[in-house]
C-alpha cells in the first residue's frame, strides 16, 4: 500500500499531517491527551517506508512491550509488510540488543544472565554473608533501591549513605563473576559502552539514522542519553509534560527543554485536537493544569460538542462514596445503555479500593482491579480468608494447602508431598490425612511435624467452635489472627522492609473492621461466617468471566489509567492528603506540580462524563478524620460543574404528604 499524500492529508488534521511528512531533522511533537499519538508515529513510520528508507535504519523506542506491538501491528496493516529488519522497542529491549553484540568489551561473556529482583536481593544477601554483616544490621530492601539510585545517578556516595559503598562494591564484583547484569544495567551498561568505545558508538550510530521516542515525557535522564549517544539529526519525539507523572522512578519532562537545547534547529509541531472527550471535560483539564507554571502552553480543544457537566459528590465517608459509585454505575447503565466495561474508576493509591470493591460485591457489579492488588486478593488477606474456608470446610484442600504452613510450622515440602501422596492414594481429603499422621497410620513422621499438624488440627477444632457460635465475627476472626501469630509472621517475613510489614498489618485491621461493618449492617439478618465466605466468593464468580457483553467496570489507580478512555470516569477521593497525596507533597518540598498532573491525567481519561468524589469524613485506622476537599476542585471552572448533596432524612410531613398523593394516585379510576 502506497500512503499517497492525497490519503494522509484525508487520514489526518493539519497538525497531525505536518508530523507524519516532515521526516528530516529533530522534530518535538506536543501531543495533548487524546490527540492521536499513536496514531501519528504509525502513520509516519509507514510513511518514511514508502519513502523509501530501510527498515533497518528506524528506530523507534516506547516503555512497553504492549505499546511496541500495538505500533508495529498497525504498521504492518498500513504497509502490508512483514517488516522483519524494523526495530520498535522498549528502552530496556534496545539495551539488551546493544549488550548482546557488544558487552565482550566490558569483559563479560556474550552469553549473560538478566538477574530479576529476587536474584538480586539473593546475590546482596550472599554478598553481606561475604563481609559479615549480620542479617539484622541491612535493610536489604532498603539497600536494593539504594543501588538502584546509585547506578542510575539519583544518588551518589557524597549524598546516600557510604555505609554500603563496600557493599554495593561486593555485589558488583558478584555480577561480574556470575557474568549477570540487573535491570539498571541494561541502559547503564550501554551508555557506558557508548562512551568509552566511540567506534561502537558510530556504528549504532550510522545503522539506526532515523530514531523516534515515544511518551518522551517519561523518558529518565539515563534513557536520554542513551538515545543522544546514538543520535543523528533525525531525531523525532512524541510526548506531553502535562502528562509526566512518573518522576518515582526517575522520568524527567525536563528532557523535552533539553532536547530542545542539544537539537536547537528543532521543529515544534503541537498536537491540540482531542478526539476522545468532550468540551466540558477538556475545559475542566484545561482549567486545572493551567495553573501548573513549568509546562508547554497549550489549550486542548474538541470537536464532539459541549458534553454533560461534570458531577462533583461530598459524601459523608468512603462507604457512602462508594455506594454513590455503585448506584451511579447501575443507574447510569439503565439510563444511558453503557456496558460496564464502559466505566473507570479511578483511584490515587490501592488503599481505597477496599470500599469500593465492597460496594460493587454488594451490588452484584463484576468489576476487575488494574495497576494494582484487588484488597481481597492480597496475601495477608487470601491467608486469612483460608483459615476461615478450610474452618467452614475441612475438606477444602486447596485452602488447607495454603494454611498448613503458614506461619511456619515446620512442615516442609517432603512432608508436605508425602501427607498429599497418601491422601491421593486412598482418595481421600489431606485432612484425614493429617489425623491419619497424628494418629501415627501414617509413618515416617518425626515427633516435632506430629506435634506440629497436632496443633494445626485443635486450632481447627478451637476456632471452629467459636465461630459458628453466637454473635461477634469480626471479633472472633480478630482471636484467630492472634491465635496463629499472624502478626509476628508478617514481622518477620518482611523485616527487611518496616514499611510493606506496616502496610500489611494495616490491611488486616481494614479487612476485621470491614467484616465489623457487613455484620453491623441492620440490612444484614444473616451476619454468620457461611453468608460472610459466599459474599466474598462473588468475587470470583465464573459466570462473570464468560464472553459477555455487559463485561466489568474497571478499577485501577490513576497510573495505570495512562493511555487508556473510558465513556464514564470515577475519581474517587479528592481530597487533600489523597489527591495531592501527602507523602508527594512531602516528598517534593510542597510542589504540587506532579500530583496536579495526575489529577489531569484522571481527567482526561472520561470521554462522555465524569463524576469526582471527596469525603467529608474518612476512618482511618481506627479513628474518624475530618477530611478538605482538594485543591485542585477549585481549579476547574465552576460554571461546568454540578453539585451533589448528600439525601437528607425525610421529615414526617414530607412523608405523609408523599404517601397520601400517591394513594390518591392508585384510587384514580
């Protein structure tokens, strides 16, 4: 397929066509949310191919494997072909390529091992044991990201803590002796390549003579100079400093004022046209981000009309914001015909997701958890959920698997094979099995695993007793969590990281007083440990994973929201502390900058409507706070929003006046 200029100009506005033709020296495109980025790069690789550039003299960079293969399906429809000798890729990919033909100049064998972070923090264990350093003298969690910071040049050893300077030393040397590189390793290892072997460089440089970056906002300053290393005059790239919202791990919009400085006869093409959302969102967007001062200047616009206004909702506490959230879904469902795939909800961190997943669960909503854990599936809470399985039905042996050793109890996986063996052989649940080895039927045991699964099996007994008797749930589901040492197990299992150890324990108390809320529920007559497990197991229910066309509303953090619309967007918890998060804020000395960015980012991802939420009241713990609603709310223009208010009670008079209308209404002949 020929893309003849008579098509593209047809395909593509004014702007988006001038960034597919101009193909020769550095282009920076501006591409607003929602203004056809994607579709930009893909028409103009296709385009340079029927140019008649090679294949294998483009580049193309982007963060993820699934962007990369997005684009290069798109080209191959565009062009119609295979493009074998085309390079499109993630940053840390291109390391690797570049480390395969050329890491025998750092004095490594071509045949290295990419160690993940679980070998890592192996390979920092084994190198403390090698200094004798005690297990209780290194944060190795804090140590891992310490490297990380190091190798990456986020840190150095006049700022961080030289403490571990011999340490990080020790590790070095034990990747090179196991001819192993980490993660930091695959962009470091080639700047290095490139600057201390310029003929390596120029040969990079003369193969790839059209290079294009995707999302270039989120490119850090290592991944830059990677790509300027390598990079001739035709340099494009794509992105949005408005949407730059990974500064965390190191992503700089500060690199698009760079680029500008190091490509100065730089072309500046501004993608404006949104195609996603309408105008009221895109002026809300507008609004709010205007009042970041460190950005490009520019105004989003659309062409789909002024659109509904956006609901902004105070309920009274996260379980009313989530129930406003379920209701709203359903209503809007019935009312405007969408799928419930056709909704987002979008979060600042995991931590609130445990309402809203009670909520949707309540309301039969199937839903499904992006960009984080579902609160019902994290381990501390999976564990726990398995005791109470395996006490309302000891024949449960997947649950009884998981808990059997868990906290530690001495019994390791020949035992563990062993007891399921048996079981197997004589079709039988593992829990006759236990009794069986208890009983000594099953031989080969030592005294210590008998006295262990003995134990396990009166702790059963015990708790089952309790809990199928009387009232207290939460109560009684809090003793068996002191009962089997949960807390110290989660202590210990994270000692190397005081903040996951914390979090954990956090969530343990937010599931207790969850169950505490559920069975407090005047609407609940049922509050036992039977009705609990079934309303848990909707969770996952098999018949919402069928090929439906209602298919799930989608919950996920902000972050993950990048790149994606949704018809219908949630925002829940603006409210100061969340959206700006407080640790952000902190963190950047008060600069709200990024967290505004975010907050853009939510916005941009409605398309039709958008409902934003902030509580007046939030539990923390186990305590109320008084919560401020976000200063960001102020920040969008106020003509375009509509104010919700809590339902307040209805008087006796309203009520009877109501009544007797209607009875005169049904008596109508």
């Amino acid at each position: 397929m020929s893309l003849q200029l008579a098509t593209l100009k047809a395909e593509l506005n004014p702007e988006q066509y001038r960034a597919v033709t101009t193909i020769d020296g550095p282009i920076l495109i501006i591409a607003g949310a929602g203004s056809g980025k994607t579709r930009v790069i893909t028409y103009r690789i296709a385009h340079m191919l029927d140019k008649g550039i090679p294949q294998s003299k483009i580049l193309a960079l982007t963060f993820t494997n699934k962007a990369a293969r997005e684009m290069e399906e798109r080209i191959k429809t565009l062009t119609h072909k295979k493009l074998q000798n085309l390079t499109i890729s993630t940053f840390h990919a291109f390391g690797v390529r570049v480390l395969r033909e050329a890491i025998g100049v750092l004095g490594y064998r071509e045949n290295f091992s990419i160690y993940d972070e679980t070998d890592c923090f192996s390979l920092i264990k084994e190198s403390a044991r090698e200094l004798k350093l005690s297990k209780d003298a290194v944060d190795f969690f804090t140590v891992r990201t310490l490297f990380s910071h190091i190798k990456t040049g986020r840190k150095n050893w006049e700022t961080a803590n030289d403490l571990y300077r011999a340490l990080y030393d020790m590790y070095q040397e034990g990747l090179k002796l196991y001819n192993a590189v980490d993660f930091d390793d695959l962009i470091m290892l080639p700047i290095k390549i490139f600057r201390e072997h310029p003929e390596i460089r120029t040969r990079f440089k003369e193969r790839y003579s059209y290079i294009m970056i995707d999302e270039f906002q989120d490119t850090s300053h290592q991944q830059y100079e990677l790509m300027r290393l390598i990079a001739g005059n035709n340099v494009a790239v794509v992105g949005d400093d408005d949407q730059s919202i990974y500064s965390w791990r190191g992503a700089d919009y500060h690199n698009i004022v760079q680029f500008e400085q190091d490509f100065p006869d730089v072309t500046e093409i501004r993608l404006e046209q949104n195609y996603r959302s309408t105008e009221t969102i895109l002026e809300a967007a507008n609004g709010v981000i205007s009042h970041n001062t460190n950005r490009k200047d520019k105004k989003l616009w659309s062409g789909n009309g002024g659109g509904k206004p956006i609901e902004l909702f105070m309920p009274e506490n996260e379980t009313a914001e989530a129930d406003f959230i379920a209701e709203s879904i359903q209503g809007l469902a019935l009312t405007d015909r969408h799928r419930y795939d056709e909704f987002g909800v979008l979060m600042r961190v995991n931590s609130q997701s445990r309402a809203i997943e009670e909520a949707l669960l309540n309301a039969n909503i199937p839903y499904t958890m992006s960009g984080g854990t579902s609160f019902f599936e994290r381990k501390e809470i999976k564990d726990i959920i398995s005791y109470l399985r395996v006490i309302a039905n000891e024949r449960d042996d997947v649950n009884l698997l998981r808990i059997l050793n868990t906290p530690h109890r001495g019994i390791g996986r020949v035992t563990l094979k062993h007891i399921t063996d048996w079981a197997k052989a004589r079709s039988c649940p593992i829990i006759d099995a236990l009794r069986a080895v208890r009983s000594e039927a099953v031989p080969a045991f030592s005294k210590a695993v008998q006295e262990s699964i003995e134990e396990f099996l009166a702790l059963l007994v015990e708790h089952r007793a309790q809990l199928f008797r009387g009232q207290g749930l939460s109560q009684k589901i809090r003793a068996l969590v002191e009962a089997i040492n949960y807390r110290d197990y989660i202590l210990a299992e994270y000692a190397h990281n005081e903040k996951a150890a914390r979090f954990k324990l956090k969530n343990i108390d937010t599931f207790i007083q969850s169950i505490d809320t559920w069975e407090h529920n005047p609407d609940n007559l049922d509050p036992s440990l039977f009705n609990y497990l079934h309303r848990i197991t909707l969770l996952s229910r098999d018949d919402l994973d069928d090929e439906t066309h209602t298919g799930k509303v989608n919950l996920m953090t902000i972050h993950a929201a990048k790149g994606l619309e949704f018809p219908v967007v949630f925002i829940a918890g603006a409210e100061e502390g969340i959206l700006p998060h407080l640790r952000s804020v902190e963190d950047s000395g008060g600069n709200v900058e990024e967290e505004r960015r975010l907050f853009y980012v939510a916005i941009t991802r409605a398309q039709d409507k958008l409902l934003i939420s902030s509580c007046r009241t939030r539990r923390r713990m186990q305590t109320v706070t008084e919560c401020t609603p976000s200063r960001f709310l102020k920040e969008i223009p106020e003509s375009l929003i509509t104010y919700h208010e809590p339902p307040s009670d209805v008087s006796a008079d309203a009520a009877h006046s109501f009544f007797s209308t209607m009875l005169s209404e049904l008596q109508r002949p």
